[in-house]
C-alpha cells in the first residue's frame, strides 16, 4: 500500500469507466465512497464479496455511501459478472493499471513459488470531503461488507 494512502489523507483522484457509465472521483463527493479493489471476476472469493456488498446496497445507501468494486477485468466481462450475479454495486474497469497504481493496489505477489503483479484485495473508506477515513489493508472476504457498513455507522 503506498504510504501516502492513510486515513486523513486526500484519496487519488480518477475516472473510471463503469458498469453505469463513467464516474469520477468528485461524482461521489458529499457522500461516502466505498472504493474496493478485488482480483478477477467469476472467482470464488470474488464473486462472494461482491454478492456481499450487493446484499446491502440498501443499507450502505441509507448510510450515504456508495459501493464501487474495481479489477483490471474488462467493462464487458464486468457486465456479464454483474448479470450473472444480480450484482447492484457498480463495477469499474482499470485496465491499464492507472487506479490500482495510484492506490497501491497493483502489487508483487507470490504462489507456488512463482512470483507475479496482481491486485490486492483491498478496501478504501472515502469521506464526502475526498479524504480517507479508513483503509482495509487485507481484506478477508468474510463478514467484510458488515464491517465497512459499521464504520460507516462510527
């Protein structure tokens, strides 16, 4: 995670293509903005979290925020993951790595001994001023969209 992505900090800004069409940073601005960053569509952990964060899109609205999930997968292969699921969260496309770049997202990983870039599952609480609230450095799939929906409610 880049040091400079802290709670207090201002949040990259961006524009991002989506599942709703393109949306930027300042188009969530006076609201929260759950920003989360997650490997590969139609896999297993995936598809939970996001099936997750959809479970309570009503719940995240009424708190002010909105859910945007973001991978390096394409605008086409996020609406086919979207249909397939009933996702309701928004699903944006980084492509070229620009996004998980500046969020320090895009990173070294290792399996099998095999060393390759991925993205990490990683999860940003943006303010309605632009600034982080709070950062999920290692999210485990798990209870996670319960999680962030507290800390909005703190």
């Amino acid at each position: 995670m880049s040091a400079d992505l802290k709670p207090g900090t201002r949040a990259p800004a961006f524009s991002v293509r989506t599942t709703a069409g393109t949306r930027r940073l300042k188009d969530f601005a006076g609201g929260h903005l759950v920003l989360y960053f997650y490997p590969k569509d139609d896999t297993p952990g995936c598809t939970q979290e996001a099936i997750d964060f959809s479970a309570h899109t009503d719940a995240f609205r009424k708190a002010g925020a909105t859910v945007l999930g973001i991978s390096r997968d394409t605008l086409a292969k996020h609406e086919k993951f979207a249909a397939k699921h009933n996702l309701t969260v928004l699903l944006g496309t980084d492509e070229n790595g620009e996004i998980s770049g500046s969020y320090g997202t895009w990173e070294e990983k290792s399996m099998y001994g095999r060393t390759y870039m991925g993205m990490a599952r990683r999860t940003f609480l943006i303010g309605p001023d632009g600034k982080i609230l709070r950062v999920w450095p290692k999210v485990k799939v798990k209870g996670h969209a319960e999680d962030v929906l507290a800390a909005l409610a703190k």
